[in-house]
C-alpha cells in the first residue's frame, strides 16, 4: 500500500512519537519507521476517503481507453518539423522520449486491463485492512520479529484478552490513524496473513 501513493505524504508523527515508537517496540532503522509509517498512513488517508471503486468492468474499460488515446496522441505527433520542435522544446522532452512515453503507458495500459480480466471473482480487501498488513511488514522489517508474541487470556476483561509487544505497536498507530478495529480481528487478519507468507 505504501507504494500507491499519488498525493503528498503527511507526517502523522512528530520526531518524538517516532523516537517512542522505535523505542518502545524495538526498531532497530529509525528513518524505515519514519518513512514507512508516513508513507503507509497517508495512502490509508488518501484511499479511504476516495470515492467507491468501480467495477472492474468500468476499469477495463478506462485501461482500454488510456492505450487507445495514447496511441492516437503518439501517431498525431506526426507534426512538421518546426512545430514539433516547438512543442518538445517547451515540454523539455524529445520527441521519441514522448513517444516511448505514451507507448509505454498503452502498453501499461492493456497489461492492467489483461490482469484485471484475468483475477477472481473474490472479495476485495478493504483499505483498512491493506492498511494493516502494510503495518504487520513493517513491524516485521522494522523489528526483525514475527508477530508470534500475541498471548489470549480468557479471564481478562474483554478489551484485554488479548496482549503483546505487536498487537501494541498495531493498537497505537491503528489509534493515531483513527481505525478501530477489534483485538480479535486483527488476531485474525495476523493469522491469515501467516498462512499466505
């Protein structure tokens, strides 16, 4: 998920909620937190808050549209010689890199349209949860621990059964980031995500 930012990153933490966290659950690369924990809350931001997804239907159909444009855009290039030198000058940018530029982005374009086409009919993760296993791979990386720390006891409080270093950091950045979410779902969403590592 932190990869898929396409708006400005936010700093949710201060220098001295990091140095806490790094402190508090052990890890080891202050800048990876720093970078990772920013970049992962603001995707979450961003997604949350867009609009619906569509169907993977009208995806296809924008994926084809974006290789069709771009093709048509690379072959009304094809300008005199003076002009084309005008308007490559003013974008900074050679006509053949252009030119790859859109043929890269059709090409793009109708692999995504092809993979979507491809893919199940199953159930799509919700950004809470994508938002969550990105927080798992960090804790991961960032520790160089499992989240295998997780101990139940039924005799606790409810809001208490379950407890440990993991399910911490999860429970204070999961906090910060305003998404509740109960101990045990996220038990389970840690479990599943074992299975398929």
């Amino acid at each position: 998920m932190k990869d898929l930012i396409i708006g400005d990153v936010e700093e949710l933490f201060s220098k001295k909620d990091l140095d806490n966290i790094a402190k508090d659950y052990g890890f080891t690369d202050r800048s990876l937190l720093q970078d990772s924990l920013n970049k992962l809350c603001s995707a979450f931001k961003m997604y949350s808050t867009a609009q619906p997804s569509s169907t993977r239907k009208d995806i296809r159909k924008a994926y084809k549209a974006i290789s069709d444009y771009s093709e048509k855009l690379a072959k009304a290039l094809d300008i005199s010689l003076h002009e084309s030198a005008v308007l490559h000058s003013r974008l900074r940018m050679t006509r053949q890199d252009l030119k790859e530029l859109l043929s890269n982005l059709s090409a793009q374009s109708n692999q995504r349209a092809e993979a979507i086409k491809g893919e199940g009919q199953g159930r799509k993760m919700s950004v809470d949860n994508e938002f969550i296993l990105g927080l798992i791979d960090l804790y991961r990386e960032g520790t160089g621990r499992k989240l295998d720390d997780i101990v139940y006891d039924e005799t606790a409080e409810k809001e208490n059964q379950y407890r440990g270093d993991s399910l911490s950091f999860l429970r204070h950045i999961l906090l910060k980031a305003g998404v509740r979410k109960a101990d045990a779902a996220l038990v389970q969403l840690i479990k599943r995500n074992k299975k398929h590592k």
